[in-house]
C-alpha cells in the first residue's frame, strides 16, 4: 500500500490537552485528505476528506494512539488511494508500558505458496494476541486474542503486504494495550513449463493401455499438478485425468484413429487455471501389422492321394485372426479344381487330395476388424502323386521344458512319426537366420539341446524313410524364445475373502510366484486412486496393511527376476472395498427397573445395547402422554435416566448410527412401559 509523507509540530511523547498539528506533503494534485485517530480500539475522525492538508489535534487522555492520514483522487471511487499509520504516545508514563519488544519473520522474503512464520516477542507474561493482515478490502482478520505468541500462514497473493498485531495484557479490559505493524513482500513463483511429453508405449493399439510422461521444469522444488485430456477426430473432449501429481497417465483408447493429447501443468498453489499446456499428435492403430512367420504343411512334397495332408501358418500382429484357404488344382471333367474354406479362425487346415496333379495352396489371413479384403496372404506349390502306402507323417513333438526356455538349461525334444519301412531323423538348429547345429540322420527321436545365448532359435525336424530317394518325407519348424533368465510370473494375490472389510481390521495378502527365490516384489497400495503406500523392490511375497479409511483399495503387484533389466516382469492387481465399519444392527432398549418400580416420581434408568458399527452415538426421544420429545441430542452415552412425575403409558425411542455416517439413524430401538 503507498504511503504518504505525514509530520507533526511536536514529537511523540506529548502531555494532553495540548493542541498538536499534523500535516501531510502533496504527493499529486486533486486530492483529498482524511485524519483520524485511534486508542484502544475506537477510531475518531478529525476531519473527514477534503482539501485541507493540516489538522490541528487536541488529545483529551493519555495512551498510545494511531494517526491514520488516508489519501486519494477526487475523481476515484476507491476508499482510499494512500494511507499510512503512525504510533503517537500521549504521556511518558504509557510510552515506557509498551508490550510488544519485536516482531520477527522466518524469511526476508516470500514466494506465492510460501509459508510465513511470525513471532512476537513480548516483554509481558502472559499477553494475549491478535493479528490481522491489509488485504484488498482493508484490514482483515487472521486470528483472534489467543496466548499462542506465533503465526503461520500461507501465503497466496502477490504484492507488499502488512501484518498488524495488537496485544494485551490477559487481565486487561482495553481492547488492546500495544500494537505493532511489519511489513514484507511476496514474489511471484517460477513458472513451470513443460520440457517434454511423450509416449512410453511400444505400439499404440485400440483396446490396449496408452502410457504417456510430461516432463516439466522445476519439478523438484514445486508440486506440479497435471491433467490430460484426449481429443479424437471429431473434437469429442474426454479428461483421462483431472489435475494430479502423477505425470504419467494410463488409459485405453478402444477406437483407432488420429488423436491429440493435452496436458494442462499448474503449480500446486498458482492462481491460474494452468501455468503451461502442450498438445501431441498420436495415431492408434486396430491392432499391429499382421505378418505371416511361416507356411507349411505337414508332409513334403510330393503328397500322395487319398492322404490328408495340413496346412499350418504361423502369424504374428493383429487381434483376432481369421484364415480362409484356397487350393487350386488341375482340371477335372474340364471344370479347373478351386476349393475354398472361408474365413476361419483355425491357422491350420486339412485338405484330402483325390486326384493327383500339381496344386497350389494359398492362405489369406486379416483381422476380424478388417470389413473387406485381407492383410496378407501367402502361397505354396506342391506335387501329389498317386497313393503310396506307408506315408511319412509326424504325429507329434514333445518338449521337455519349462513355459520359458532360458539360456545354460537343456530342452528335451522327442519326436513322434509314423510311416514308412524305417524312419530316420535330422535336427537342424538356427539362431536369428544363423545355422548354429545340425543333427545328421539318425535312428534317434530325440534331441537334448542347451542354449548358450538367449534369443530367437528356429528348430527344423526332419523325417524320411531310410530308402526315400527325396532330402525328407515329413517336416515341421519349431520357433522358440530363450530367456537370460526365467521371467517372474504372479500366479496369485491371496487374500481373506470375506463380505466386508472394515477400518482398522489388517488384510493380509500373500502372492503366489514362480520362481520364487530369484525374485523381487513391488507393492503399490492406492485408495480411490489416490497411492498412499509404496514398497521398493524386495523378496517378500507377504504385504500387510491396516486401513484406516474407507474407499475403493487397489494392490498392484509387480514383480521382477533379479537379473532383470525391465522395471518389472509381470503385473497384478488385487482390489477390496473397506467401509467405516459395519451397519449398527439390533439396537435394544433394557430397563434396569423391576415393574414393580415402574411409579410415579421413582428413578428409571435404562441400558442400550448394539451389535456392529463405530463409534456409535445415541439420541434418545421420549413419548409422555401421547407426545414425543427429544431428551437426549446424539452422543456417545448410551444410558438414559428420569423420574415419571404423572401415572400413564410410555415409550422410549432410540436412534443409534456410526459417528461417521451421514444420515438420521442407522438402527433405531422402542421400549413401552406403564407408570402406576
């Protein structure tokens, strides 16, 4: 607030009833003047605005007093433009009872969001005080006469501002005995701006979870809040999170187009709607690129009629795959041979040939999303020859091995065949398009291999009668992955199930992994979204919490193998419900009095008991002669006592509910009785 220049013909202290003059420097032209004067807590006007810039004053008590000059334009709607105040003691005896020492400020200066302590140092024990602030409308109240000597307040506003504190003594019955004034200034916080927004997912797919990280400045000093909203194609707004201090959001989009990303960032205690925004520009796809790995069949050309002989396609990508197979052969009765299956959604097929001749077997594969058309399509051509008994077929191929393969540990392979006067075998072993084994034709089914290096391996089984003239009669192409370690997989969260979980009960939850001693285990326990416990990555499979308020409870799980270079392996939530407590529930009523008791001006007292709930309270009501009235509001006493002073029907009503329910009464209980 400016102040103005104020000056008085005699210095402070002063005897009264002597006339003293104040008088005040112009500071612009056209304004108009105001002196007043204060003594605890009364103010008097001098002389109201006007022109006059001097005012003759004449004490008429002894005291501290405050010279208040206000100032403004003539032209200005305001109460005031200018003011300052100034302390005036009239007596020397008052002027050594001052109580106030000092003022101090944890800091000399503040930022928006700060918080100011103050602290008066007072020279008189005990005191009492009060504080107030020169906010927009003038002095206001922050706290009222207390003995606490300090002050703590947020602050939230930019600009010079101005704590006044009046103190008195605690017997005294002034207003206040002594006053003091200090002043200081609150800046402007730095402003946040987003450094980087982004997304943290591989592949942005409809149906599947989009992650997306703002990065902001400053972020370790302040507490920033986000919030994202997604705009589709046709400017449908949808807010995936409201402002939060989580800087990464999770959602999923299940439509596929272009979308935008907004991110609104403010600081915790800003005043403004958001301090910085930025947008990004996403495409979602239905699903990820289809790609046929490979196309085969189970025997090798040439094929024999009469013979079934499957196709197999293996494909990666899509979501829900559909396969239609066409085979094209040589002509019959002049008709060309066509024989089509139609979308299936079994890759493999099974075609009988009945005529021999050369054939063309082709495969269309899309996603069940696709209206028309196809995604890709792959072809083979083979040879069938007339029926040969004894065809080589493979049945089946076992694996003696975990669901993961990992490096330095041995996979088992037996292979079952049939056919032929005396089958041999042959393993070809290929990892990433490199030939690293190969297994001549032997008698052995079976195959014992240990991976030296983890990665992508390609197996090759080839079977053929020991007088076959061809390379092999039957083949098949295993495709494997192998692991540098045996990734961590929850199998189960366990937990007590029951119908409800209430504050202050402990759940226990106990995870059930593969693996179990080469792994580590993260815990995040949030309510209504909100996380309120974190763990780091431990070998503990046992999490224990005791709620202490109701909501919506998630445990996510997470879960790595050691030498695990990801964040985490697996993932698993488990979600419970806590409520306050249980419902109250058969509330009774007991009078402790025999009926022979029930008379006129004699004591009755009575008992309530409940089942359930927390904290309960009671409101007693009670009916005499016809009438109800309210004897006890609700309170934790759940007796009642009174003296009948008329004969005559009664009844006592009692309303019974949790401390923490919202609502009339939760369970209620009525006992009649007859006063003789």
């Amino acid at each position: 607030m400016n102040e103005l220049d104020v000056s008085f013909s005699l210095a402070s202290p002063q005897d009264k009833d002597i006339p003293i003059d104040i008088s005040v420097s112009d500071i612009e032209e056209d304004m108009i003047y105001r002196f007043c004067v204060g003594i605890n807590g009364v103010w008097y006007t001098i002389q109201d605005f006007s022109t006059k810039k001097e005012v003759t004053w004449v004490p008429e008590e002894y005291g501290n007093y405050i010279v208040m000059v206000q100032a403004k334009k003539i032209s200005s709607k305001k109460a005031f433009d200018y003011i300052t105040r100034i302390n005036y003691t009239i007596g020397k005896n008052f002027e050594d009872e001052k109580i106030i020492k000092s003022i101090s400020l944890d800091k000399e200066c503040y930022t928006v969001g700060d918080k100011l302590c103050l602290t008066v140092d007072s020279i008189y024990s005990p005191s009492l005080y009060k504080f107030w602030i020169n906010g927009q409308y003038g002095w206001e109240l922050l706290k009222d006469y207390t003995s606490d000597e300090k002050l703590v307040l947020t602050l939230n506003e930019i600009g010079e501002k101005e704590i006044l504190v009046q103190c008195k003594k605690q017997d005294s019955e002034n207003n206040f005995d002594d006053f003091s004034t200090v002043k200081f200034y609150v800046y402007e916080a730095v402003k946040i701006e987003i450094t980087s927004l982004k997304s943290l997912s591989k592949d942005l797919i409809s149906g599947e979870e989009l992650i997306f990280e703002c990065e902001v400045n400053n972020e370790e000093s302040k507490t920033v809040l986000y919030k994202f909203l997604v705009i589709d194609e046709k400017g449908n707004v949808n807010v995936v999170q409201d402002y939060s201090t989580k800087s990464i959001v999770s959602f999923i989009e299940n439509n596929s187009g272009s979308f935008k990303l907004l991110v609104l960032v403010k600081d915790l205690y800003s005043i403004n709607n958001y301090d910085d925004r930025a947008v990004i520009i996403y495409e979602v796809k239905p699903y990820n690129e289809i790609k046929i790995i490979d196309f085969s069949a189970d025997l090798s050309s040439p094929h024999y009629t009469g013979h079934p002989v499957i196709f197999n396609v293996q494909v990666e990508g899509g979501k829900n795959l559909m396969f239609k197979y066409t085979i094209n052969g040589p002509s019959v009765d002049d008709e060309p041979f066509i024989e089509e299956s139609g979308y299936l959604r079994e890759n493999f097929y099974q075609w009988i040939p009945k005529v021999s001749g050369n054939y063309t077997a082709v495969v269309y594969v899309k996603d069940e999303s696709k209206p028309q058309g196809y995604d890709v399509y792959s072809e083979m051509s083979f040879e069938v020859l007339p029926y040969v008994s004894q065809v080589v077929k493979i049945l089946d191929v076992q694996i003696d091995s975990y669901e993961k393969h990992v490096k330095n540990k041995p996979i088992g392979i037996i292979v079952k065949a049939e056919g032929g006067l005396k089958l041999q075998y042959s393993f070809v072993i290929t990892k990433e398009n490199k030939e690293i084994g190969v297994i001549d034709y032997s008698d052995k089914n079976f195959l014992t291999f240990m991976p030296q290096e983890s990665g992508y391996y390609e197996l090759e089984i080839k079977v053929r009668d020991t007088f076959s003239v061809q390379e092999f009669d039957a083949s098949t192409i295993l495709h494997f992955k192998v692991w540098d370690y045996y990734p961590a997989k929850i199998d189960y969260i366990l937990y007590k199930s029951q119908e409800c979980y209430v504050v202050g009960e402990p759940i226990v939850f106990n995870i059930v992994a593969q693996n179990t001693k080469n792994i580590l285990v993260k815990y995040v326990l949030s309510v209504d979204d909100q996380i309120i416990e974190e763990t780091n990555f431990e070998n503990n499979i046992v999490f224990q919490y005791v709620p202490t308020v109701k909501g919506k409870y998630t445990l996510s799980v997470m879960a790595r193998n050691k030498d695990s270079e990801y964040e985490y392996d697996t993932k698993k939530e488990a979600k419970i419900y806590v409520q306050d407590s249980l419902p109250v529930m058969d509330t009774k009523i007991i009078c402790e009095a025999k009926e022979e008791d029930l008379v006129v001006n004699n004591s009755i007292f009575f008992v309530v008991s409940t089942k359930g709930g927390r904290d309960i309270g009671y409101e007693f009501y009670l009916m005499e002669q016809g009438q109800w009235r309210r004897v006890q509001t609700y309170s934790r006493k759940n007796t009642y006592s009174f003296i009948p002073f008329k004969a005559g029907d009664y009844k006592l009503l009692v309303l019974t509910k949790s401390e923490y329910k919202v609502c009339s009464y939760e369970d209620y209980g009525i006992y009649e009785f007859k006063v003789t």
